[in-house]
C-alpha cells in the first residue's frame, strides 16, 4: 500500500476527534476486517455479473457495526461501484416506507468519482453517452429538435425492461433530457429532484412528464431497478446500499414493525428472484433484532431466510453466510487500532509523538476509558478514539512541554456518551436508560 496522502490522514483523524466513523481511508486503520475480505469480493463479483447480494452484519453496540458497513463501501468504491447509506430511523426513515429510504439513498448516493451530487452526475453522464451515440447518426448534429427525439427514442429503448414495471422512470428522464436541451433549468432541476424522491415537486413540472403524485413504496422499488440500469449503463457494475441501525424498528408500533419486517423479507426475495441485478444489499443490527422477540423471529419466513447456527466458536464463522457476527471488541483488538491512529496522526513533531504517545500510554488510556465504561472494552472504542485523538495526540503535537504520562487526566462527561455508552457507565442494559423526549 501506497502511503497515504496528509489529507486522507487529516480527513480520517478528523472523524475520529469528533466520535465519528471517517468516510474514507478506513483500510489505514482497520482491525478484523481482513476476515469478509475474500467473501465480500466474491459477492461483489456477483453482483458485478449480473447477480444480487443481500447480507445482514450481526453485532452488540460497540463492535464496530457502522465501521465495517463504512468498510464494505469503501471497498466497493475502489471496485467502480456506487454506494449509499441509509440510517434507519422511526420518524425520519422508517423502513416500512420504502419511498423514503429511495429517497434518503439518492441523496447519500456517492462513487469513488463524486463523493456528493453523484446521482444527478451520473444521469448526466449516461445521457450525454446517448447524445454522443445519437449525435453519429445525424445529418446536422446542431439540431437540438432532432437530438432530443433520437435521444428520447434511445433512452426508452434502453429502458425497456424498466418501463414494463415503471414506465414513469423513463418518462421523467426523457422529459429532464428535453428541458435541459431547451434551457428550462427549472422545469429540469424539479423533474430531477422527483425522480430522486424528493416531494413537493410542484404539479407544473410533473405536468411536463406525464406524472401525477408523489413516488410511493411499490414505485421506489422500480425506481431502483431505473437506477441500476442507468450505473451498468455507464460502465459500473452496480450499488451496495447499506441499511444501517435496522434494530430500531423494535421500537415502532407493531403494525410499522410487521410491516418493516415484510419489507426486509420481499427485498430479500427480489433480489434473488432475478429482479435487482448489481444490487448488494447490507443491514446491520443487534442480536436482539435477529434473535429477540420483536425482530426478525417475529416474521417465521424472515427468520428462515437469515437463520444461522451461531452456537460454535466464533473463529468457524462462516463469512459467506446471509448474517455474519461481529465479535466485540477486545483488549488486544483495542490498543493495536490505538497505535495505527498513532502512527497514522500526520505531525510534524514526529518524535515527540513516538517518544510521549508509547504503547504503555495508549493501554492506559484503554484501561482508564473502559474502566469508566463498567469494564466493558466493548463498548469502549469510539469514545477510546476520540480522547485518543482530541486528549493525547492533538496535546502532544500542539504543546512541547505536554506529557500525557505525567499530565494527562481522562474524564468523559454524559454529554459526550451515546446511549448505549452511558448504559455502561451506569452499570445498566441501554433498554434501562431513560431517554428525555
């Protein structure tokens, strides 16, 4: 590997100071991943081929659940794909309304090429490879007339498959291509944001396609399928949406939960029922969404379909299988990320940093921050991180006279924990901590 730039580092260092998972350059401190790196690229191949994945990542709070979902995209990315992340929430993204989960992914929707505004960039660049395509064919390639009808003529063409489940898809891009080539930046700008999901899209502009409403839950799942055609169109083998934090839907009324249920279930027979190629699909949870009494085991053709026996030692774990478990964090596991973000912290102080931040001082910083999480080292890695970085790295590059062996004092506050944390630090289950609403 390549050493990495001072702004991945600053970028990866930066996440970490503000308790946060980075976007990128995970792989310069990743510790465990290196387990789903064969299966994950298997299943990548899959999909690149024309086939789908769904996969469910089993783990406590703490493990590193969110961490290594960030991992999977990034090493989709480096494979062409696009990614999205969506967290699922009760009142912002519930699952059980799957047009706001389309919506959520289009807007968190990235490549390795944009990291931001990638949906709009690559309906742009397919529909200016049909323009190339159709402006060949033409006697006078200036006429816009006759370009925007070759192009609308192709674009339904290459769409076929998509139109005879959504036609709307089509008939949106065609009418987006025509505004655009007219200069009505409007009418384009509104027609984009609907194929996006985005509502309130005035009923002037949807005049324009052809379409009426709002897309709704059947019509993000066709919406999708658009999607995909559209990547695989442009060169790219497919997406990787992650679903993150699925175990909230224990927590919604029971008719939402058994709705969100189904939905994880229809998704999971779609798309090996042949109806989602180059689509991978990841959820994270708990183990008390997959094995609790209100979670998956409350659907029986759900729970079938992400049976695994978790019952032998994890070091058999199969990383092929539907639902793989993340072992929590370890003693072991804990300081040798603490030393690569040492390493990986970019200073120009370099031996004061080798010399003041030793490996005794990093164990006793895992020490003292899981001692004031009720021992658990578990549940003790993002906030470990953080003080890492913001109490003893930053410190030590900032100050010359700073030594965190004499002058270091760690004191975490309530305020800076999440839930699950501060059930730790009182000695409790997160189900036992009472949450002001």
């Amino acid at each position: 590997m390549s050493e990495p730039s001072v702004l991945l580092k600053k970028d990866v260092i930066e996440a970490l100071r503000r308790g946060t998972v980075p976007r990128r350059g995970l792989d310069l401190f990743a510790v465990g991943t290196d387990r789903f790196a064969m299966s994950l690229k298997e299943e990548l191949d899959r999909c690149a081929t024309g086939g789908a994945v769904f996969k469910a990542l089993r783990g406590d709070f703490g493990c590193g659940k969110s961490f290594t979902a960030r991992w999977y995209q990034q090493q989709a990315l480096a494979r062409g794909f696009a990614v999205a992340e969506v967290q699922i929430s009760e009142n912002d993204t519930p699952l059980h309304r799957l047009e706001t989960v389309y919506r959520r992914a289009m807007e968190a929707l990235r490549t390795a090429q944009w990291d931001v505004g990638a949906f709009r960039a690559i309906i742009s660049q397919w529909l200016m490879g049909l323009e190339e395509e159709v402006s060949q064919t033409l006697a006078d390639p200036d006429d816009m007339k006759a370009l925007a009808a070759g192009v609308g003529t192709l674009l339904e063409a290459r769409l076929k498959d998509v139109s005879a489940v959504q036609p709307q898809y089509a008939a949106v891009l065609r009418a987006y291509h025509l505004a655009q080539i007219e200069g009505e930046h409007a009418i384009a700008e509104g027609l984009i944001a609907w194929l996006m999901g985005q509502p309130n899209v005035s009923a002037e502009i949807k005049k324009r396609a052809g379409i009426k409403g709002e897309i709704d839950h059947t019509g993000a799942l066709g919406f999708l399928r658009g999607l995909l055609a559209v990547l695989q169109q442009c060169g790219r083998p497919g997406l990787l949406l992650v679903l993150d934090e699925v175990e909230t839907i224990q927590r919604v009324r029971s008719d939402s939960r058994d709705k969100s249920l189904e939905a994880i279930r229809k998704l999971i027979d779609d798309l090996y029922g042949g109806r989602f190629a180059g689509l991978y699909v990841l959820i994270t949870g708990t183990p008390a969404f997959f094995d609790g009494p209100n979670g998956v085991k409350r659907l029986p053709p759900l729970a079938q379909r992400l049976h695994v026996d978790f019952s032998a030692d994890a070091k058999w774990d199969n990383p092929r299988d539907v639902q793989v478990r993340l072992p929590a964090f370890d003693r072991g596991r804990l300081l040798e990320v603490g030393r690569r973000v040492r390493d990986l912290y970019p200073t120009e102080a370099t031996s004061r940093m080798q010399a003041r931040v030793t490996d005794a001082v990093i164990a006793g910083l895992a020490s003292a921050v899981a001692g004031k999480l009720g021992g658990k080292v578990g549940i003790a890695p993002r906030i470990f991180l953080r003080k890492l970085v913001a109490t003893i790295l930053d410190r030590v590059d900032l100050f010359a006279d700073f030594d965190p062996q004499h002058d270091l004092e760690i004191r975490i506050d309530a305020d800076e924990l999440t839930v699950e944390e501060r059930a730790a630090a009182a000695g409790k289950t997160p189900d036992e901590i009472e949450i002001n609403l």
